[in-house]
C-alpha cells in the first residue's frame, strides 16, 4: 500500500481527528466542484408525490377502480396483510394541479409557494428505493445501507472534504415536526468513520449544541482562564511526553472556546430584517414554526461556512388520511422551504449550495383505508419524487418520469444510490473513489452500485 | 495459427547513424536516408489505430491488435512530407500490399496506410521533416492463443510457444516479452498439477562451458518471472543444457536461431520425462524460443481424448474464466465433475448448465456470446457420457488457501538476544530480538506512578486511590508489581472492564434498535460476560458457552443466559414490514459477528458473492448462516406480540404463572377485538363492546406483571431449510444447503450442525484463527495497536503480522495454559515491554517496535469511571439493571418513540459508565462523544477521536460539574493552605504532585479567581479533570 495512505489510514484509526483537523485537511477533491454546501431537507415518512408534484390524471380517471392483478405481481408493500385481505383500489388525487415555470413542472394546491420557485429546481420523477419500511428505508436513504452502522452521507462528505467552518462542526442536523425520525442518530452516524464527521444535533430549544452553555456558576472570563490554564499545563505535559496529541488535545479545548461564543450569535435571530423573518414564517421558540426557523439557520449556518446542513421534518407518513394531517405538515413546510431558496438566491449563495428535498419512500396510487370515511396511501418504492435546486443542474427541468398510473418510472431508472451519486458528483467527488477500508473492506456511500444522473446536470 | 514472416521490402533508403538507442528500422520497411530514429517503441501485443479514412473533421480508425512496433523519425530539414509518404506508398504497392489510405489527414499532414494479410503499415509525417511508422502484424486475441496451446497440450502433448525473447548473449528477458509469459503463467496457474522443467538451449557459437552457463542463466530467468507471477516455486525447477540436444545445424543463422531457447517440460513427480522429438517445429526467428512440452499425459482412452480434444477447449475458452476452482462465480466450478455435479448457487442440475449452454430460459451462458450448435452438441454429447474428465485436472484449492493465517499454529522457538538482563519475560525475547536487529534499545522502565496508573487502568479501567500509589511506591519487596497485578487481577473491576472490551464485540446494547427501538431485556447476559471474566472461565468454554449454551447437556441458568450474545442484534418491530427479512439479518449479523470476533474473517463479504480475497465461497458463508438459521425467533406478522422471544424467565413459579396468565388474557381480548371488527361495520369509536375491549387491553398493559426474563438462544424442534441467498436477496433461494464450516480451515469434528458443533470447531485447538485473533485483541488493548493491525481481517487484504513469532508463540501459549485470559493478562502485564515508559523517541518513532508504550486516551466509560473516582463519588456496585445518570435535556428529542429519562438517584447516580442504560437511537451523548461503539455491528477497535466536542461536555456537562464540586471538596478538607490543596488534588486525580511550573502557574489562577471575587477551587478541579494526562493512560 501507497505509504501516504497508510500513514493517513493509521491516523484516521487512532487519532488526532478532530473538526478542526478536518478543516485544515485538504480537500480531495477528484473533479470541478460545483458547490461547496448541501442543505439536505429530508421529509420523513414519504411525502406523497401524487398530491404534490407527480399529477396524474390518468389515474383519476380509474379511482376506485380495483387494482389490476399484473400491476401487483410479484411486488411487495408495507402492510402486506391489508393490501392481501381485499386487492386495493386505485386512488386518484383530490388536489388540484397547476403548472407553473418554464418547464411545465406540475404543483399542488398544497404547495403554492414552491411552486413560485419552479424556475430554480430540479425536479425527479420515478426515483426507486430498496426498503418498503421507514427506519431500514431512511437509512438506505442516508447511508447507502438498510442496516444501521454505515457511515451517513453527511459524515462521507465532511470525511471527504473536511469543513469551511473554524468555529462550527461541518455536519450539522436540525429537527423539527411532532417527533424525531426513525432510526433517530443512526441516520446521521459516522459509522465507523471517526466520530468527529459525525452530524452534531442542534437543539431547538435550549443549548443549541450540547453542552454549550458553561456551568451556571462560571463566567466568560473564567472560562477563557481556565482555557488558557490547560493550554499551558497541557504544553509542559508534552515537553515531558513528547505525545503530539496533546497539541491537537490544545487546539481542540480552543476550539471549544470559539464555538462557545459564536454558538449563541449563530442562533440570535435579532439581526435579520422583518421582511426576511416574514418570508420564511420564521418566530424563535414557538414549535409550529420549528421548520421555518431551521431553514433559516441552515442559511446561517451555511453562510458560516458549515459542510452540510440536515433537517428532518416529521410527519409525512399519510396511510389513513390525504387530507387535514397533509395539510398541515404541507403548511409547515411550503412558505420556508421556498423562501430557503430564494434567500439563497438574493444572496449569491445557491450557486454554491445544493438544496435536496425528499424522503425515503413515495405512496401508492393505491388507496389504503384504515379507519371507515377516510383514505390514505401505503408505502410506495418504485417511483416517488425529490427535488434538488442549486449549483450545476439543470434548473427549471424535470427528470425521469411515471407511467400513467404514477405506479412505475418510465424511461432510465433512478435509484437512490444514483441520487448519493450525484450529490457527490456536483461536490468533487467521484463515489466510487470516496471509500473508507473498515474490517478488511472498502466501504462506500454507494455500496456497490450507483451512476451519476448526468441528464440532471448543467 | 500459421507463423507471420514477412520479407523485408524493398530497401527504399540507405541505414543512417545515431538512432536512439535500441531502436532499429522496422522488418517491414527501412527508412529515408539521412533520417535518424527518436524513439520507438514495440510491444509483442497490443492495439494500434490506423488511419482507414477521413471525413471533414473526423478520421475513421481502426484498431488493430497483434506485435506493434512504433518508430520516430527525424529528417534533414527540406525534407517534404509529401515526398516522404509518396516513396512509402510506391513501396508498399510494389510490395502487394493493398492500399487502405493515402492523403491528409485532419490535421493536414500527409499519410498511407496499407495492408498485405495480416501485416498493417501507417506512415504519418509530422510538421517540420518528422514522420513516423506504425506497424501491426495481427494476431488473434491472446485468449484465444492460450487455449490452443492447452489444446495443442491435450492432443499432441506439446505446443510452440513464440515471442518470448532474450537478449543477445544474455539471460535478460526483453520487456516486449512479457505479454507472452503473462499467458504461460496463467495457463500454468489454471492446470496447477503441471510441475514443469524449464530448460535453456544455446547455439554451437562459443564455448561448450559459457554456453551451459548461459542456457542455465536463461532458463533461470524464465523461472525466476514465472515464480515473480505467481507460480509456486515448488513446480519449477530449471537447467541449462547449452548446444548439447541441438535441433538443428550450427551453419547458417537461422539454425542458430533455432537453437537457442528455452523449454518447458512437463514433470510427474519427480521423474523427468524427456522431451519429445522437435521435429515438426514451425520456422521460427527469435532469439530465444519457449516450447511447452508436456508428457506424461492421461491414458489416452476413448473418453478421456473426447475430454481433451472436443471439450475441454470449449470449457476452457468460453467458462472457466468465471466458473473454476480459482473463480466460483455463483458457486459454480466447472473444472472437477464432482464440482459440476454439486452444482452452484441455483442448485445441483446438470440441466441449468446446458440449458444455459442452449440458451434456454433465462441464464444464457456465456454472457454476451453464443456457443455453436456444434459445441453444444459437444457438451450434451459428454453430459449424456456422465462427464468424464481426469480426476486430477485441478489439485490445488482456491487461491489464498496457502494464507499465513490459514496455516496451524507453530509454536515457535525463543529468540536468542543479546541484552538477556532486560528480559522478564518471554514474550521480551521476542521483541528484543527484533529490536536488536534493527538496533533500537527498549525504552527505560516507566516510573512507579505511571506503572500503577497505566495498569490499574488497563486491568481494572479504574485509576488507583491515593492509598493504593502510596502503598505501592511504598513497596520496596522485590515483587511489589507482582503484588500489584494480582491484587487488579483478583478485583471485581477487572471482570467489568475486560467484559466491557467483550461488550463491544458482542454489540451489547439496552433497545432493540431500528425504528420502535424498545427497551429490550438483556442486561443479565452483561452480567454473566463480567462474572465469567471475574471467575476466569477459560475462553473456550466462555465462546461454547455464549455460541450454544443451551444446546450443552442439562444447560444450567447461567448457560442459558449466556447466549444472549447471539441475541444482541439489532430486531425490527415496526408496522407493516416483512419479518423474516429482519430474521434473516439478524442471522446474517450473527455470521459477520462469528467472523470478526473469532475468526478475524470478513464473512459479510461472502454474503452476494464469493469472497473477493479470502477462500470463502457464497455456499460457505450460507454454510455457516445456517447453524444460526434455526433459532425460535418471530418470522411473521402474527408472531408479533411475541416480539424478541425466545427469552428465559427467571422468576419463581408463581411470578411465571401470573406472567402467563397476563399474556393469554391479552391474547384473548386483542382475539374478541379482530373477531369483533371483522362483523362490525360502523364507526369503531361508537360501538360499546369495542371500546370495552380497548379500555380493558389499556389497563392490562398498564399493569404488566414484573418477570425477570432475558433474551436466549433457542432451537426450533424441526430446523428451517436454509439456502444460498442468490446475490444476497433473502428472497431469491438457490440450492439448498446443510451447516458446514470453510473448506480451507481444518474441519468440525461434529458434525451434527448444531451451533455447539460450530461453537467446538472454533475453540478447536487445531482451529488457527481463533486463539491468533484473540491474543492479537487483548495485545492491542495493552498497546494500542495489534500485533496485525487489522485485528478484524486476518485474510489476504489484512495486515501482516510485525512479530508472527510472537503471535504464534503467544496463541500456543494461551492453548497451553488452559486458554485462561488472567494467565494471558499476567504474561503480557509482568514482561518488560509493557512496562516500559511512553515517552516519544526519534528511534522506532510509530513505534512500529514495541520500543516504548504508547499513551491512549481513556475509553468513554473509563473517563466518567475515572472522574468518579477523583470525585469520591463513585459507587462500586457491580452489576444489576441498566441505570439513568443525568443526560442533557433534550437528548430524545430525536427519537421516533419519545422515551423518558428517568434520572437515577441513589448509588445508582453514580455508577461506572458501562451500566448507563444505551439506547441504539439516541446513545448517551457523553458516551458517543468519546467513540463508544453505537452497538449496530461488532466492534474490535475503537476509534480514538479528539474533538472540540469532548471538551465541551468534559468542561460543561452537568455531570462534570458535579464531579468538580465534590473533587474540590476533597481538596479543600485538607487544610486551608493553596499549596496543599492543589498537592491533594493532583494526587487525587493523577497520583503525583504537582511540578514545580505546574504549581506556579495553578496557583496564579488561584489568585485571578479571587481577585475576581471567584470560588477558585471548583475551578481548579474543573481543569484537573480536563487535563490531557487525567484523559490519557500513560
């Protein structure tokens, strides 16, 4: 083996990792970046394309009508049983659909907002997954694997190209909606990449990072002195060892210390003008509005120089009613994920940044009833539907497509190993070269499959 | 293939001077007069592009394979392109040759391609009077070549074998030549019984002594590239004959050529057979020549020339590329009949393979390509026969097979060395000797304060009390370190530390992971793994034990219990999904856990295909999946209110019978709800008897009765089919197939297929990979790196071993010693490498020697143990349910079910880090800031991160404080004096005092926080805990 890797190997195996090493670590890029950030907004549960983006009118036309045997052969569902008791009808959208931008994207009644944005997106049709169940489907979605301890796509990015960021970890996760998503951290894990390319949680209530705040009984000043007391005992210690870990141990104490005085600025939203406040629905503290001010502190964050931004929105995972419940989360969600993207825009920032919205799964043009009176959507993974705005796509242009029924992609299929492949093509990377050797095997993001979506590209 | 001699052509131009050196006008045609050659280049095989014509902007190429060569020319200035290329063309049409093109080309520069049977010609001028000449003479593909050699082997027993040459009057191949012998190797490598002479022949020119000599040098470096690529050196052997078996006469030079060359000869055993006559040798015109001449062939009986003649050319040109002993894709080899007849991963069918052949159905072999009705009527034609074939067609096993790992444990010698006055030990002997040899010195004894710390730590992962160094430092017997390490070996901690090193291997979690991610009962196998360590139950009977305790006779409770190891997988239990998909990854974690934890075997490899590197094959690893395929566990939907069985209930009788009793009453009334359901049609909220149900099933699981039970291993009576998982998809079944273990390591002596067999086969002594893998791991721990340093993967792609001596030494050590982990403990903590100081040195700087100890940082767990300990409030209770010290708010903000946090209070607040409840989803922040392992897969090792994050909750996490508060409190009970007070502390958290520059600089902070109306002495224990060397084991 190459020496340089080996000593890079060894290092990655027993120290010295650090976020700041990481920042100072070269970026090992293996072509033309197209961006520097990705803000990944990761609707969990399987937002349903057919009410949002995927319109159908076909299958309108056989609502209620039983789903014909040859559809169904040999596929599997979540909810076998309820799906095997009784064939499933066919379930047309009672939304209304309106096209809107240059390229004749198609938007619900329930997502006005993006809808105005069309122009910036990429929209993919007939994305196909592996796993019919939320927690393995998430962590496919996120780490290439249904099983959880791979490392997550945050974690290979950062491990690839270390972070911008002096004060900020280079992953960062934000969570909004009534509950956390399934797999909880396993989905942002370094897996067996150092833990330091782990995603760090920041909290929407309290410190925004653990243990940011110092004891209730320490001041500022104090906290510096007892910064600078290490520093100093920490460097005799080394004269006595020789142990060039403690000069990282040093740096990293610092470190701390300047993530405890940017942390709170990162968070203050006092100097954000009202009309940008307004925009995204933005209002600190009150959780219905949790989406809307994590979308603009993954602007801030980004602004600061962070990798890659996460937020999970629950609840999307819509089987017995397509109606109030979807709504909700829709308002959630539309008025901030639209104004993230302009935001960016009007600040130079989209160029650099990529914006991917999705979740781990679509739903069935299938009907699935669970209570009398009320209709929802099992889980779907054939053809669902993502969109991606940013640097070095196609804007405006939609890609793949479904078959009439929205059961099946037509066309060159895409699957989420391909969609890994891509968000790592537009950042430098080539997927098949960013591999990590874990017990005797080089791992990657993509496993063994996964091509870039070259038509989506710019 | 006929030989390719073209005469050369008309010779245009007269020979120039000062070519570039070893460059020579092509055969085919010389050059310009007065034009020197810049360079060339030949290769005895490869692809050339010729020019075959131009449209607009675009030339149309046409590549050619076969020898290349490629000259450069340069020109006297005022040398016209046109000129050049126009005499070319002249000579090329006077010489037959048929005109491909002739013109410019796109970037209008002047060519002619011609061609004249399967010699190619392009000539191309480039700006300024330079040009230059491409020459193809086309050959088949390599491929094809090779199997007409084997053919040729197979019917006449000899083949020609051309382009290998030598240089003139020397041994040294010419590069060119390495096409060729690329080919011989792999032929040699695909028909391993051939044991072959290599032979060197010379011409009549010089004297009879030098040119035995040289024939001898020859046909040692033919050799000598051959066992360069791969070819045992055990099959060769070589001798030089000089001119004395002359083929032809010494007269004119091209009998000379004919001379010189180099043989191959087939060998049985180790009679030689002499090589047949060469007297229908084709012309031949290289310097040195190869012929494969192999005697000695099979009886040549009506089937077995069938064999030779008709089918094996087929197999050998269009299967076993992909299905052979070396390569089973999908399981198949079609290289043995008993191979053919097992079948492959589809199954034992000879009819899979000729429809396949046919290309009937769905697989249509060979990919891409379609045998003639001819060949297939070849292969029908012997499958009717019953596929005769030499037995003794292939003898070796899958490459890797020769594997160091692989081979039995030798239990080596002790190394002499010179400065015998530092060893303590064997295992010194060992390490000195290898010091010796690279002239590195062993670094200096470490100190008693550091010796003591860095054991206690590593034996216990607890730092010693200040009583214990004082007494130790105290100590002036001769055997006080001794005394040390029994008194650590003998201490209830031990049993928790090295059972937590086990923990991680066994990927111990509180919660059964996934999306619901429930707590789960499963700590009193923790438990068992700390008391079988405190008691030193020998390794053997800890691996039976946890692998098949329930299948030993008349199992005991704690034996049972001990097969919770299996059960720590992760299990799935949310809506709607296919339950035998989670089974079958759990069995399949089960496989990789053996693996890794045992064996040091990347089996997860083996689980699509076979394994790229190592000699495991996809049926072998469904081989081992199926010891663990019959477990009770739920495999569908209406198993599911009996999530996580099977487990054993350790409860009085009465306690069982209540548990009982709850369980059927919730069985019958979710039974009156789905019948009640199925008749009723209104809305469900309204109907009485429904709401009745629902609020009766409400309180009984509110009031689930208490009984202890914990997840085990439990056979099913009748065991489940298990099969090879085509491409790893546990829904596309292949052949059936029975528990067995890999056909390269020594066989299971039981055979029944239970786990306890597969258990007494990896504790076999006979078994090399177990104890290897095991003495490595407890190695590593006490060093920081592995004797391998890839403790996982002991296959090809692993790391060597830096001391193998020591290794083997060590593994037939801990056999011999019962394989008791105390004794191994004590070996390693009393010899002198381990007790040598850590301190950095230029000599052996990665310490790659052993030269030195090398400081860690302490293990998540240990850093809290260790802040206990400073802080007196630690509670030595070993064992007991999982407990909830505090957590930031906050933490279950992420997960899917909300979880409470109920903050333990009591003893409980402040037990060692090893017992805080883990929850797969959302881990204990302060465990996974330190790199404990998230318990989704076996972990071996350990990362060691540094990172801001650790600082962070060492300075600010509720529990630091705390531990700082009762740390300065310590301190402050010592009197009022600042200089005793940071004495006490120091000696308290690290067992020394302070220097005297650390002192000053402490004590100047004491006084910033008092002049600053600070409490200084929280603050001061604050740092004291957060120094690198309160992290760090010495």
């Amino acid at each position: 083996m190459n020496p340089l890797l080996q000593t890079r190997r060894h290092f990655f195996r027993n120290s010295s990792l650090s976020l700041a090493a990481s920042y100072l670590q070269a970026a090992t890029r293996h072509h033309e970046a197209k961006i520097d950030h990705v803000i990944y907004l990761f609707q969990a549960g399987g937002p349903s394309q057919l009410e949002l983006f995927d319109y159908k009118p076909e299958l309108t036309k056989y609502d209620a009508k039983t789903a014909p045997a040859e559809l169904l052969k040999g596929k599997r569902f979540a909810f076998m049983d309820t799906f095997s008791k009784e064939p499933p009808k066919m379930l047309g959208t009672r939304r209304q659909f309106k096209q809107s931008g240059n390229g004749g994207m198609h938007f619900s009644d329930l997502i006005p907002n993006i809808a105005t944005v069309a122009d910036e997106l990429t929209m993919f049709h007939g994305v196909s997954t592996d796993n019919f169940n939320h927690g393995p489907a998430k962590l496919f979605m996120n780490t290439g694997s249904v099983r959880a301890g791979r490392p997550s796509i945050g974690s290979w990015v950062t491990y690839g190209l270390g972070s911008e960021s002096k004060d900020l970890p280079g992953f960062v996760v934000l969570q909004s909606g009534p509950r956390g998503p399934r797999s909880g951290a396993q989905l942002w894990s370094s897996g067996f990449l150092p833990t330091s390319y782990q995603g760090v949680p920041f909290r929407s209530t309290g410190d925004p990072i653990l243990n940011l705040s110092t004891p209730k009984h320490v001041t500022p000043d104090q906290q510096r002195q007892t910064i600078e007391l290490l520093r100093d005992l920490n460097a005799i210690e080394k004269t006595h060892t020789g142990d060039t870990e403690i000069d990282t141990r040093i740096a990293q104490y610092e470190m701390a210390f300047r993530m405890q005085t940017s942390g709170p600025e990162l968070i203050d939203f006092g100097k954000e003008t009202p009309e940008t406040m307004a925009m995204y629905g933005a209002k600190p503290g009150a959780p219905e509005h949790a989406f809307a001010n994590n979308c603009l502190l993954a602007r801030r964050l980004v602004e600061r120089g962070v990798r890659f931004v996460q937020l999970y929105h629950t609840d999307w995972d819509h089987h017995d009613d397509l109606t109030k419940p979807l709504e909700q989360v829709t308002r959630e969600v539309d008025q901030a994920t639209a104004a993230l993207i302009k935001d960016l825009k009007q600040r130079g920032l989209l160029d650099r940044t990529l914006v991917i919205w999705g979740g781990e799964f679509g739903r069935t043009p299938m009907g699935e009833v669970r209570e009398k009176g009320k209709i929802g959507r099992n889980h779907h993974i054939d053809a669902y539907s993502i969109f991606m705005a940013g640097g070095g796509l196609k804007k405006g242009t939609i890609v793949g497509g479904t078959d009439e029924l929205g059961f099946s992609p037509t066309g060159q299929p895409m699957h989420v190993h391909d969609i890994q492949a891509t968000l790592l093509h537009l950042l430098g990377i080539d997927h098949k070269k960013l591999t990590f050797r874990y017990q005797g095997r080089d791992f990657r993001l993509t496993d063994v499959a996964g091509e870039v979506i070259h038509r989506a590209l710019s | 293939m006929a030989p390719i001699v073209i005469a050369p052509l008309l010779l245009v131009f007269a020979q120039a001077a000062e070519d570039a050196a070893g460059c020579r006008d092509s055969a085919l045609l010389t050059r310009k007069t007065g034009c020197l050659i810049e360079s060339c280049s030949r290769k005895d095989f490869d692809a050339a592009s010729m020019l075959t014509g131009r449209t607009n902007g675009n030339e149309t190429l046409k590549d050619i394979e076969g020898k290349t060569e490629e000259i450069f020319y340069l020109c006297p200035s005022g040398t016209s392109g046109l000129e050049i290329v126009r005499n070319i063309a002249g000579a090329l049409k006077s010489a037959g040759f048929q005109m491909i093109f002739e013109g410019k080309d796109v970037d209008k520069e002047h060519a002619v391609t011609g061609r004249k049977g399967s010699a190619w010609l392009m000539a191309r001028t480039n700006s300024e009077g330079r040009y230059h000449l491409t020459t193809v003479i086309e050959q088949a593909m390599r491929q094809e070549l090779a199997a007409q050699w084997e053919a040729a082997i197979g019917t006449s027993g000899r083949a020609v074998i051309k382009g290998i040459e030598c240089e003139i009057a020397s041994a040294r191949i010419r590069p060119e030549s390495e096409a060729v012998l690329q080919r011989v190797a792999q032929m040699l490598a695909s028909n391993p019984s051939w044991r072959m002479r290599v032979e060197g022949h010379t011409d009549g020119t010089g004297s009879r002594a030098a040119n035995g000599k040289l024939s001898a040098a020859r046909a040692a470096s033919v050799m000598a590239w051959l066992i360069g690529h791969g070819i045992a050196s055990s099959r060769l052997t070589h001798e030089g004959f000089g001119d004395t078996r002359p083929l032809a006469a010494n007269t004119t030079e091209a009998g000379r050529a004919h001379k010189r060359r180099v043989e191959f000869a087939r060998m049985e055993s180790t009679r030689f057979h002499n090589t047949r006559k060469f007297d229908k040798m084709s012309v031949v015109d290289r310097i040195c020549l190869i012929f494969v001449a192999v005697t000695g062939l099979m009886a040549q009986s009506p089937d077995a020339q069938f064999f030779e003649v008709q089918v094996r050319p087929i197999l050998r040109a269009n299967c076993w590329g992909c299905h052979s002993e070396a390569n089973t894709t999908s399981g198949l080899s079609l290289q043995t009949r008993e191979s053919i007849l097992r079948g492959g991963n589809r199954g034992p069918s000879v009819d899979i393979i000729l429809n396949a052949a046919r290309h009937v159905g769905d697989l249509k072999m060979p990919p891409n390509k379609k045998l003639t009705s001819e060949q297939v009527a070849v292969i029908e034609k012997w499958a009717a026969a019953g596929l005769p074939m030499p037995e003794n067609l292939v003898k070796s096993k899958r490459p890797g097979a020769s594997h160091w790992a692989f081979q039995p444990v030798v239990r080596p010698g002790l190394p002499t060395v010179s400065n015998a006055g530092w060893v303590r030990n064997d295992i010194d002997r060992f390490i000195l000797a290898k010091m010796e040899a690279s002239h590195v010195a062993p670094s200096a004894e470490a100190d008693r304060i550091t010796l003591l710390r860095r054991l206690s730590l590593d034996l216990t992962g607890l730092p010693p009390t200040v009583e214990e160094f004082k007494q130790f430092v105290a100590d002036k017997s001769t055997d006080a370190y001794q005394k040390q390490v029994e008194r650590l070996l003998a201490s209830k901690h031990y049993g928790e530390r090295w059972g937590r090193h086990w923990l991680d291997i066994a990927r111990y979690a509180d919660s059964d992971g996934y999306t619901i991610d429930a707590p789960r009962d499963i700590w009193m196998y923790r438990d068992w793994v700390i008391e079988a360590t405190n008691q030193d139950k020998p390794f053997n009977e800890f691996v039976i034990e946890q692998m098949a305790g329930d299948q030993l006779p008349n199992p005991t409770v704690p034996q049972l219990v001990a097969t919770g190891f299996h059960r720590n997988t992760t299990s799935n239990y949310e809506g709607g999904i296919d339950f035998e998909q989670y089974r079958v990854e759990a069995v399949a974690d089960r496989v990789a856990t053996t693996g890794a934890a045992f064996l040091g075997l990347t089996l997860g490899c083996a689980r699509c295909h076979d394994h790229k590197y190592d000699p495991v094959s996809q049926r072998e690893y469904y081989q081992l999946f199926a010891y663990f395929n019959n477990t009770d566990e739920v495999d569908k939907e209406a198993e599911r209110k009996f999530f996580n069985k099977p487990f054993l209930e350790i409860g009085s009788e009465s306690e069982k019978a209540e548990f009982a009793e709850w369980q059927q009453k919730i069985i019958n009334a979710e039974e009156r709800m789905r019948k009640r359901l199925e008749t009723y049609s209104g809305d469900p909220t309204k109907d009485e008897t429904l709401v009745g149900i629902e609020k009766e099933l409400a309180t009984l699981r509110r009031n689930k009765p208490k009984l202890p039970r914990t997840m085990i291993m439990k056979d099913l009576a009748e065991r489940r089919p298990a099969y090879i998982h085509l491409g790893g998809d546990f829904m596309r079944k292949g052949a059936a197939v029975e528990p067995g273990v890999p056909g390269f390591l020594p066989q299971a002596g039981n055979s029944s297929g239970t786990r306890l067999a597969l258990a007494q086969w990896l504790v076999d002594p006979k078994n090399p990979l177990t104890p290897r893998v095991t003495v490595n791991r407890v190695w590593q721990k006490y060093f920081g790196r592995g004797i391998v340093d890839s403790e996982s993967d002991f296959g090809t792609q692993g790391d060597k071993p830096t001391h193998p001596e020591l290794l083997d030494w060590l593994a037939s050590e801990f056999i011999a010693k019962g394989w008791s982990q105390k004794a191994l403990h004590r070996l390693i903590v009393t010899s002198a490498t381990y007790r040598q100081a850590s301190t950095a040195r230029t000599a052996d700087p990665e310490n790659k020697l052993f030269s030195r100890q090398n400081r860690l940082r302490l293990d998540a767990e240990v850093i809290r143990d260790a802040s206990l300990v400073a802080s007196g409030l630690f509670a030595p209770k070993v064992g007991g349910p999982s407990v909830y010290p505090p957590q930031p708010a906050g933490v279950y903000q992420v997960t899917q079910v909300r979880r409470e946090w109920k903050t333990s209070t009591g003893e409980d607040r402040y037990r060692r880090g090893m017992y805080t409840f883990f929850q797969r989803s959302a881990p204990h922040p302060s465990l996974i800031v330190f790199d404990a392992p998230d318990s989704s897969v076996s972990c071996t090792r350990r990362n060691r991160s540094n990172t801001p994050l650790q600082a962070l909750t060492q300075l600010n996490d509720e529990a630091s404080a705390e531990f700082a508060q009762a740390l300065a409190k310590r301190m402050t009970s010592v009197g009022e004096s600042d200089s005793a007070r940071l004495t006490a502390g120091y000696e308290i958290a690290l067992g020394r005092a302070p220097r005297a520059d650390e002192k000053d600089r402490f004590l100047r902070f004491v006084r910033v926080q008092r002049d600053s109306q600070q409490e200084p002495w929280v603050a001061v224990a604050r740092v004291l805990i957060n120094l690198d060397e309160f992290l760090t084991r010495p």
